[in-house]
C-alpha cells in the first residue's frame, strides 16, 4: 500500500512538472503573458526600464557643457568687453544729460514741468530745512560726548530744529498751491508738496538734478 501511495505521489508531481514545462500549461501560460505585458510597457515608454544602479550613476555625474548665453572663445571676450564699454558710455551720457536738466534723461518722479518749478522754487531760496543735515550730524556728534549738560543741551535744539522744519514745509506747501496755478494752469499739483520738502532737506551741493538757478533768483 505504501509503495501504491509513494508511486501516486510521484507520478502526480511528474504529471505537475509535465504540465508546467509544456507549452499549453498554465505556468508557461502565465509566462508568455508577462513577457507579452513586458515590451508593451516598455514600447509605451520608448525605452526598456533602467536599472537601479544605472540611474544612480546617471544622477551622481557632473553636468558639463557651456552655460546658455556664455560664449567661449576670443571672439565672446570681444564682444562682452564692447557691450561693457558701451553700456558705461551710455551711463555716463545720461548722467551728463541729467546734470543739464534734460527732460529724457531724468527719472520718471524729476518729469514734467510741474516737478521742474518746484525744483526752481525750491532752489531760488535759502531754506533754514538746507541746513537740517548739518545740524543733525553735529547733534549726533555732541550726543557721544558724556557729559550731561552737553546732552541737555542738544535735546532743546533738536525740537528747536523740527519745529523749523515743519513750518519751512507748511510755507513752502502754500507757495507752491498758490505759484502752481498761476504758473501751470491746469496742471496737476498732486504730490509737489513731499518733493519739494524732501529737496528743501537735501544739502544743496548733493541734490539730484542739480540746481539750475542760484539763490536769490526771481522764479
């Protein structure tokens, strides 16, 4: 009985391994599908699936090659080295230009007539506001030195100084509401009054146009 039953066994699994070795068994069955499934997938992607490995290795090499817009060569010196030159031409010709007063040179808040008779106003006068930087540095000054009545005595003349400057602003303000329309009929006066206080505070030497009348001119 036993050898009966160990033979059954074994001719079971040779039967199993006929089966599976034969071409219309359900194991080659299965293989010929992936295989068939394999190249479809790698048809859908142009390309077979690379390895772990290989990937790596693509990720951890340099890139190498020339920048875009970099050109190499004597001839890419040359022409870097004439756009250089031209560009600082062209610098140094729009600020002569603005030096004079020229309209295309400015920038766009100095434009217009409107800003440039506020420039001339602001100019044509010596405005106590002129002398705020200076005052400023010398109290900055006397505030290092460690000794109280030098302190004390810089506190009051800073409130002495703002309150000069706010009423150089107030004056100015009215001028300008008063001289604009008389001058420029029809012209928009919107924002005049914080550019004409913020050149009155500049020192005159350092303003941006430069002044185009002296002090004491009738405008």
């Amino acid at each position: 009985m036993f050898r009966r039953g160990n033979a059954g066994a074994r001719g079971g699994t040779a039967q199993d391994d006929q089966g599976a070795q034969s071409p219309g068994g359900p194991q080659a069955t299965k293989t010929a599908e992936t295989a068939r499934r394999r190249p479809a997938a790698e048809a859908a992607k142009g390309r077979p699936t690379p390895k772990r490995s290989e990937a790596e290795r693509g990720r951890r090499q340099g890139i190498t090659g020339t920048p875009a817009g970099r050109s190499s060569g004597r001839g890419g010196s040359a022409s870097g080295g004439a756009g250089r030159a031209t560009s600082k031409e062209d610098r140094l010709r729009r600020n002569e230009a603005m030096r004079r007063g020229e309209e295309w040179a400015l920038p766009a808040r100095d434009r217009g007539p409107v800003k440039a008779l506020v420039r001339d106003y602001v100019d044509s006068r010596r405005r106590i506001s002129e002398y705020y930087m200076y005052v400023m540095l010398i109290l900055v000054l006397l505030l290092f030195i460690r000794v109280p009545s030098v302190q004390h005595l810089a506190e009051p003349i800073v409130l002495l100084l703002i309150v000069f400057v706010i009423v150089d602003a107030w004056l100015l303000r009215m001028n300008l509401k008063r001289l604009i329309p008389q001058r420029l009929p029809g012209q928009s006066a919107r924002g005049v009054t914080i550019y004409a206080i913020f050149r009155a505070l500049q020192i005159r030497r350092f303003r941006m146009p430069p002044p185009r009348v002296t002090p004491g001119t009738k405008v």
